[in-house]
C-alpha cells in the first residue's frame, strides 16, 4: 500500500512480526481492549483481497493463530443498547 506522499505502509502497521508469541497475543489483546479488533480484521481481510503483492501466507497464519487464542479465551457477547 503506497499512500499519496509515496510512503509505502506495507501491511505490517495492521499485524506486526513481534518477536514471540507472547507479544503477539499482549498486541491482540491490546486491540481487543481498544474494542477495535474486528474493525483490524475487516480491514486485513479487505487489503488482502485488493493487493497483490499481500503476504497472504504469513499474515494468514498469524490471524489464524489469533483466531483460535481467541477461540479458546473468550466469548463474543452483545454490547449493550442504551
């Protein structure tokens, strides 16, 4: 992804290669804590539909692996309506 002044942004400002799976489970906690998570993933899933040059392997693994922590931790519930 290349932005109108030419920097190109790659896709790792979406998922970043942290060094261990502990930190990639602090920086999915983070967004999860930030409640934009989905809004992450959407975003992921759009970029890598439209970009050819997306290191669909890689990141793929690491939201597989993302989703199924989540999986095993945590429950999607309704936010309530005010």
């Amino acid at each position: 992804m290349v932005l109108k002044d030419g920097t190109n942004l790659g896709t790792d400002w979406l998922i970043k290669e942290l060094g261990n799976r502990a930190d990639q489970i602090k920086h999915l906690e983070f967004h999860i804590e930030r409640g934009d998570y989905f809004a992450v993933l959407a975003t992921i899933i759009n970029i890598a539909s439209k970009e050819k040059d997306f290191d669909r392997e890689r990141i793929f693994k690491n939201l597989f692996d993302d989703l199924e922590y989540l999986q095993k931790n945590y429950d999607i519930v309704e936010k309530r309506r005010q």
